[in-house]
C-alpha cells in the first residue's frame, strides 16, 4: 500500500516515527513534511495529501497535528477526501468502519506516540463494512458534487 503523510511542526517527530513503523511493515511512505520543528501552517500539508489520495496516487493518507481538529476541517474540505479524527479506538473504527475514512488524522498533544502507531495499526486493519454504509459514503460523495 502507498501511503502519503504529512505533519505540521507539532506532529514532524510522531511522522518520522510512523513512517518507519509502515515502512517496516513493506508499505510504500511519501513523505510529504514539514521536515523540521519549525512552524508550518498545515493546509497546504493537508491539501496535498488530499490531493494524492483523491487521485489515487497514494492508497491512504495520515496527517499529523498538534490536536488534529484544524487537520481534519482542512483535508475534509478537498474533494474526495474522507478524513477522519483518530482520538480512540472506537473513533478509528467507526472512520474506517462505517464511514470508509481514506485519510486518518492524528493529534500530538492527544496522544501518546505509542498510542497513535496502536491507532495506525488498527485503522489499517479496520475494513469498510459496506452495506447501509456505502450508501451512506456515497452520499456524502454527493454533497461534494453540490458544492
């Protein structure tokens, strides 16, 4: 699987150490920054994850901020792009789950590092159980249509 992921300055060493855990695991990692501590504003970081993940340049995407919560307005807000806030395992279930989340954001100073890969793991390994829910994702799509 290609995964693309990006963090602002809050979420560059939890990246780093993501990266690696899906690079271990064979997956392919484009890792799109920010590269140092320095401040960074994230939606250009979550426009372009967005951006490869809708076209299908990369399978999933992770972004990484300091709660999450601007992380997931912003990439929520490019087309095609389902994004969801993985604060609790119930939380990653549910995203991937029900509402076939394709990019999973994550928040530094909500969880711990070892929490967040546990996060990862299961949000990978959470299939999309179809069904009511794909009538429901697919409606969502619509509403990007409308505008």
């Amino acid at each position: 699987m290609r995964v693309a992921i990006a963090a602002d300055h809050n979420g560059v060493l939890l990246k780093s150490r993501l990266a690696d855990w899906l690079m271990a695991r064979g997956h392919l990692v484009d890792d799109l920054g920010a590269h140092t501590t320095d401040i960074v504003d994230y939606p250009p970081l979550c426009a372009e994850v967005g951006r490869r993940v809708a076209t299908g340049h990369d399978d999933l995407g992770i972004v990484i901020g300091g709660s999450g919560q601007g992380e997931v307005i912003a990439c929520n807000k490019m087309r095609g792009v389902r994004a969801g806030l993985a604060y609790s395992r119930f939380a990653v279930e549910i995203s991937r789950g029900n509402n076939d989340a394709n990019v999973m954001v994550l928040g530094t100073k909500v969880l711990g590092d070892d929490e967040a890969e546990e996060l990862l793991a299961l949000w990978l390994g959470t299939p999309f159980k179809g069904g009511v829910h794909a009538a429901r994702v697919a409606q969502i799509s619509a509403l990007e249509q409308q505008g």
